[in-house]
C-alpha cells in the first residue's frame, strides 16, 4: 500500500493506493498547532476504521502548500509508519519543464497536478484548482508547466464580504436560480457565484490565447478542488472535472521517485 498525502491550506486529503486502485481516502482539516502524537492518533483511528494495517504501507509521499505543519507531520510518519516520506520538493523528478521564473515558487500542489494533468491526458491542457485560493496552470503538449494565475478562493471572496460589510451575512455557497435577486442572501449567491464563474470563463479565454498551439490542438480545461462540480455545472468552459487529479499526480510522482 502507498499513502499519498496533500496538505492544503485549509484541508490535508489522504489516499491509500493499493494495486492501482484506491482503497481509502480521507479528509481532516489542517492545523499547524497540532504535534505529530495528535496527527498520529488521528490517522491511525482512520486506519483502523477502515480495517487497513498501517504496517502494510510501503511508502509515503507528501505535496503541501503549509510548510510550518511539515516537522509535526513527516515526525508522524516515522513514528507511525517507520518510513522516510518522499517530499514534492525542489530535486524530485517530474518530467516536466517548469518555465516559471523562479522554479522553486511553484506550489507542489500546482507542481503535482501538472504532472498529473501531462501524464494522463497527453495534451495542452489548463488545470482550475478550486482550493483556499483558486489556482490556473497552463501546461503544452509537449510538458512545459508556463505558468498560470492565482486568485482569492470562492469562500475566501465570500468570508471577506461577511466580515467587511456590517450588515451582510455569512451565506452558504449554493447557486441560485437566477442573477436578479430579491432578497440579500440570494443576491449575494449571484453576486459571489456568478462573479466567479465569468472570472473562470475569461481567464480561460486569455490563456488559451497565450499557450502555443500545436495542429491548432486547443487545450483542455480539467477542474479539480473541492468546488469544481459547483462552477463546472454553469459553464462550459470546463471539459472535465477530475476530483483525484492531486492524488493522482502524487502517486505518478512516487513512482518516478521511489527508487
């Protein structure tokens, strides 16, 4: 068994691979407070709820994007596991060229889902990562990682509206049936759901125009993060929605790093 594990901002997603397939995954938040005895009791009760033998693991690899939690988390698995994890880091191999200017300021989550966007789908392709902040990633057919954007996520946009203006409240993230509202909390829906849908489409639009064209292919929009089925029902910009993308890239990455 392999235990893929990516550290977000605000949740750490944990995969079990065994023989090509997923087995278990699980999702708990993120706290740089926590010792690695916490993190430990945690995810070995999420073992043993599953019915997996924590010995059964072979290995372990780690993306995160919250470099403070990391002490706590790779104590853990030595603790736990008795195993070195590989980390997404500067010197791990990923096949692709990354053409930003300074290498080392890509996110290993953005890093991770290119390499897993390349491998499977063989094409230009533009990566939507619907986290705590909503990345693009651009990446050729031909594995050159070019770069992308960064914008506040939708909760984030939607916490800033609650907490700066007095009188608006907090709103829970569901799309409404249409963009002139009759009432506060429906209007503020719209304002943040629709917004951000006709900011994804004209991003979209402006990077196709940068990545180089090969045979006039057009590039593929994959979504992933924890908001991707929401936008991706209201556009049509997005080709596919890929949940595992992450988990996919970290367990390709092991692969090429393992031995």
């Amino acid at each position: 068994m392999i235990l893929l594990v990516d550290v977000g901002n605000t949740n750490i997603v944990l995969g079990v691979q065994k023989d090509d397939s997923y087995i278990a995954s699980w999702r708990i938040s993120t706290d740089a407070k926590k010792t690695s005895d916490e993190y430990g009791i945690q995810i070995m009760q999420l073992f043993i709820q599953n019915g997996l033998n924590p010995k059964s693991v072979e290995g372990i690899i780690i993306s995160s994007v919250v470099p403070n939690i990391m002490h706590s988390l790779e104590n853990m698995i030595r603790k736990c596991f008795g195993i070195e994890p590989i980390v997404v880091g500067p010197g791990i191999k990923t096949r692709i060229n990354i053409k930003y200017d300074n290498p080392k300021e890509v996110g290993a989550d953005r890093i991770v889902n290119a390499v897993a966007a390349y491998e499977i789908y063989k094409r230009p392709i533009i990566i939507i990562d619907f986290g705590t902040a909503t990345t693009f990633c651009a990446i050729t057919g031909t594995g050159d990682y070019l770069g992308g954007c960064i914008v506040p996520g939708i909760k984030i946009s939607s916490d800033a509206l609650f907490e700066r203006a007095a009188k608006l409240p907090r709103v829970e993230l569901e799309m409404p049936s249409r963009i002139i509202c009759k009432n506060t909390v429906s209007s503020m829906q719209a304002g943040i759901l629709y917004g951000y849908i006709g900011q994804v489409e004209y991003i979209i639009k402006k990077m196709k125009k940068e990545i180089p064209k090969i045979n006039n292919e057009e590039p593929y929009v994959i979504a992933t993060g924890g908001l991707a089925n929401l936008i991706s029902k209201q556009t049509d910009v997005i080709d596919r929605v890929n949940p595992d993308l992450t988990l996919e890239g970290l367990k390709i990455l092991y692969h090429k790093n393992k031995e």
